[in-house]
C-alpha cells in the first residue's frame, strides 16, 4: 500500500486547516503531516497531543529526550532524523542528542534517568518496572512527570506507527540528520 503525501491542496477538507497552521509554525509541510492528512482526524489528534505535551512541566530539552528516545526504540528514522533537527534548533545539547541517536548514557545523570524511564516504558509496553520508576523518581521527577512520559510516549508512537506503515519520505529539512539504528 502506498501513501499519499498530502499538500494542503490535494488534503482532505477536514485536514487543510490544520496543515495550514502547521505549514505556517513550521514554515514549510512536514512529510508526516501531509501522509497524516489521509485522516484528518489521525492528524488533528496528533498535532493536539502534541500541544499539550508542550505544555507539560518537562523543559524543552527533556521533551526532545522523550521524543527522540521513543522514536529510537521504535526505530522511526524519519522521526529520530525530524527530532534530531529540532532538538537543535531548541538548543538540547549535541552531546545529548548523539547520545540517543547511538543509544548510550547521556552524560547528565538526571537526563539519562529520563531516557531510561522512556525506553523502559517503550520496551515494556506500558509496564516499566520497578526500578526504573524507582530510578526516576530518585533522580528528581515527580509522579506527574511520569504520567507526562506517557504522554510523550503515546504522541510519538502515533508519528511512528504511522511513518512505519506509510514509509514516509524524509523531507529536506531533517536530512541532514538521516538516521538508521545501528544494529
């Protein structure tokens, strides 16, 4: 089956405003919200969960670590290349950034506990274990930024799932990041 990738012209009425907007805040059309606009409505929940994990108490920075970090475990190249390029432009740390895209500690223990608690909430499904929400808690998150993980886990996986099943052509923009897990 192949995907359309959608222009604000060629979208369904229910999708244009939305890929308006975004092309607007973006300044141009991601590749995955033009394939979204197949489903207005897959488009219109992610672009919404998307603002409100922006507006959850983890940093920008943080945010970008739950984004990409999901993205590696589900090995999404179009998604860790995207949040690559973006975790740039918000200024989280290059160190931080390889550190996920070759999957080893990031070098600030409170950081790296956040990325272990994402991949082991990935990994196990919805069940982290114990001792790695233990080990986030104790590095100084709350009970609120573990419910705000599962957030960020649940809107990239929407971006995921949908950039596995319509292989999504990597835009421009975020080659400069290509990715590809490395065995």
């Amino acid at each position: 089956m192949s995907y359309r990738v959608h222009s604000i012209e060629t979208a369904p009425e229910g999708a244009r405003d939305d890929l308006a907007k975004a092309c607007e805040r973006y300044g141009f059309l991601p590749n995955l919200l033009g394939v979204m606009a197949e489903a207005p409505t897959l488009l219109r929940g992610y672009l919404g969960l998307m603002r409100l994990f922006e507006e959850s108490s983890l940093t920008p920075t943080e945010r970008q670590i739950v984004l990409l970090t999901v993205s590696h475990e589900n090995v999404c190249t179009y998604c860790v290349a995207a949040h690559s390029v973006i975790a740039e432009i918000q200024k989280v740390p290059a160190e931080v950034i390889q550190a996920i895209r070759d999957d080893v500690p990031i070098p600030d223990p409170k950081l790296e506990a956040l990325r272990r608690f994402a991949r082991a909430v990935v990994i196990g499904r919805g069940h982290p274990g114990k001792a790695a929400l233990d080990g986030f808690i104790a590095a100084g998150y709350s009970e609120a930024n573990v419910l705000e993980v599962v957030l960020g886990v649940g809107v990239k996986t929407l971006s995921n799932y949908t950039n596995h099943i319509a292989e999504t052509p990597l835009d421009a923009a975020f080659a400069p990041a290509k990715w590809d897990k490395v065995a």
